[in-house]
C-alpha cells in the first residue's frame, strides 16, 4: 500500500530549487533582479544589460554591452525555411502557438543542437532570444502584409525589435518605454513557464526544448494571457462613466477583473508602479487618454471595493496599446521579455543538474481483479 503525504496543491510555498536569479519579495512589493532591486534598474538600465546581468551575474561595462549587443541583434535573423513555416501558419492561429512551433523548429537549424556545452549554450541563448524576437516581429509584419525588415546594427536590441515589428523607428520615449517593459518582465521567480522549462532542461532535453515547454505554459490564461483580457475588457467599456456599473456587476458575479491581485504580492506589484508611469506618458501625448482614465478609474473601484491593487498586467496592456503593438501580441511580447529569464534559469539548472521528479499521493484503490472482455 503507498504511504499517504500531504499534498500542496499548486505546490504553494514548496521550495524546489536554489536560485541566484531573482527574488519575488511578495510581503514587502519588491522584485530583485541577481540582488538589484528592480527600482534601482528600471529607467536606468537596458533591458540588454538587464539580460546580461541574469545570464552572467554582474551588469557590464560600456565593452562587454557593445559587444553583447551586437551579438543579439546580429541574430536576429531566420532561416528562410522558418520564415516560410510563418506564412504557412493560418491566419486566425494563436501568435503564441505559432512563435512556440516557430521556435521548436528553429532547434533543427541551430549549428549547435544536441551540444549542452556551457560554450554551446551560451551562443544558442544569444540566437534564441534574439529569433523568439525575429518571430514575432516576422509574424506581424507578414499578417499585416508588409515587408521583413532587418535589424538597425547600430542600435540596441529593444530598439530594434520594436521596429522590426511595427515597421518605424521608436523615438526616445519609445525606446525607453519598449526597453523598461522588457526589463520589467525578464524574471520573476519560479513562475509557471520557468518551471516548465527546468523541468525540461532537468532532462537535459536541450534549450530549444526547454523553451519551447515554457511558451507552451506562457500561453495559458492564468500566467500570460491577462494583459490581452485587460485590453478586451477596456474596449468594452469604452467610456468612463461605465466603469462604476460594469466593475460592479463583475464583482457581483464574482468574476475575476483581469490585472488585478497576484497569488504572491501582499502589496504592490512593484512592476506596475513603473508601467502606471510609463501608461501616463504615452497616453498623454496621444489618442489613448481616454485609455488612461478608465484604467485610473477602475483602478480606483477595484481597490476601493476589494482592497486589490493592479498586478504587471494592467497597465502593461495601456503600455503596449501606446507602443502601436496590437492586442492579439500582447503575450508574445511578455515572451520576448520573459526569454530572458527562462534562458537564465537553464543555464542554473545546467550547471547544478539533477532531474526533476518529484513524487505524487496514489488514490486509486488497490487490489481490483480482472475481468475478460468477454465477461465485461
């Protein structure tokens, strides 16, 4: 007979692994980046250095980013068999579905698969962050019907992805708005998607595979898919004076309001401080202010009704309505983001490796005799 264990559900609070990568301070609403509050970095730093902070365990110099940067954004290319794979998908197909297939393909074309080298690994993490990027961008442009457009080799790596996906140059808002929500999404913690991804790598099934599992987590709604929800539920607002009677009938029927609350943040979502500055710049100078006032508004009931405040996904929706970016990529830009961090962690579980297998509780009876089909 198996021995009965607690059971966590949702493994609450269960610790499954030692990381140096980032901390999710959930009573006191801090994130911390390899020691570095996230306050310190956003506004200041790129999300380049970021990526280069997670991956290496210290912020570069002018150099080591110049070099850095051109790595990345010198990858940031596909193989014209990849490309063709986009054009090929149909055309009401998930973007996130497609980037995930799009990436487990591009693990065929990579000059290093099957090598788990620490060297190997480290130059297939520069292509694929920099091909997730590709793919999107590709995607949208091909929907859109207009033509690929190659990376700027003089600018940064955010820069370039955001104009390689809309098809103009950011300014200098822009640039720092696209590099900071990148920032602000790199890692947090052992979320959904990063666990699926160590459990791959735990196999030592490879990174392309590896990240290829933490997309497929990605997509779900109750991890990525929010940000979208947030935008689709101001829409259908539309005005402001009926934010007071569609919250309420909401929380009436006790359904969830998308962006709000988070199952580790007592206090603020330290992220959305940030986006709510970043919302208010780009929607001031635009079309979007009516965006910006019921997101105000509902933030305002929400917390008022519920004592909820507005978890990263709230005003990244605003954030990225403002960039020009269209809803349907909201998700796959957190991919972008996140990319970063799914790549760092399996780069720890690489270099500290054993294979994830934890146990489970039995509770299906025992000692059940077989009957012939003939008999059943």
């Amino acid at each position: 007979m198996s021995e009965q264990r607690q059971t966590v559900r949702g493994l609450q609070e269960v610790v499954a692994a030692d990381t140096r990568l980032s901390f999710v301070d959930g009573a006191n609403g801090k994130l911390y980046y390899r020691g570095y509050d996230i306050d310190e970095l956003a506004g200041r730093a790129s999300y380049a250095e970021t990526v280069y902070l997670l991956w290496y365990g210290e912020l570069p110099d002018a150099q080591e980013l110049e070099r850095f940067r051109a790595e990345l954004v010198g990858n940031m290319q596909l193989p014209t068999q990849v490309v063709e794979l986009l054009r090929l998908s149909p055309p009401n197909a998930n973007p996130m579905v497609v980037l995930r297939t799009a990436l487990s393909a591009l693990g065929m074309f990579d000059p290093d698969g099957g090598r788990n080298t620490e060297e190997a690994n480290d130059r297939k993490a520069k292509r694929i962050l920099a091909q997730v990027a590709c793919i999107v961008a590709s995607l949208h442009r091909i929907r859109s019907g207009a033509p690929l457009l190659s990376p700027d080799p003089r600018s940064g790596f955010a820069w370039n992805f955001l104009y390689i996906f809309r098809g103009r140059q950011p300014d200098e808002l822009e640039q720092r708005v696209i590099d900071s929500l990148l920032m602000l999404h790199a890692d947090h913690g052992l979320a959904a998607s990063t666990f699926a991804g160590r459990v791959v790598v735990s196999t030592q099934a490879g990174m392309h595979s590896a990240i290829s599992a933490s997309l497929a987590s990605l997509k779900g709604p109750l991890h990525g898919g929010a940000n979208r929800a947030v935008m689709e539920m101001l829409e259908e607002i539309e005005h402001p004076e009926h934010v007071e009677e569609y919250i309420e009938s909401m929380l009436s029927a006790g359904e969830r309001i998308m962006g709000f609350g988070h199952r580790i943040y007592k206090t603020e979502d330290p992220r959305s401080v940030h986006l709510r500055k970043y919302s208010e710049e780009l929607c001031a100078r635009g079309e979007l202010r009516c965006y910006l006032d019921l997101s105000h508004r509902i933030e305002k009931i929400v917390r008022e009704r519920k004592g909820i405040r507005p978890n990263v996904d709230f005003y990244s929706a605003t954030v990225q309505r403002a960039l020009g970016i269209p809803k349907e990529y909201y998700t796959c830009i957190f991919a972008v983001a996140r990319c970063a961090g799914w790549i760092a962690h399996c780069m720890e579980q690489f270099a500290d490796n054993r294979l994830i297998r934890p146990t489970s509780n039995y509770i299906g009876g025992f000692g059940r005799a077989f009957v012939p089909i003939e008999e059943r």
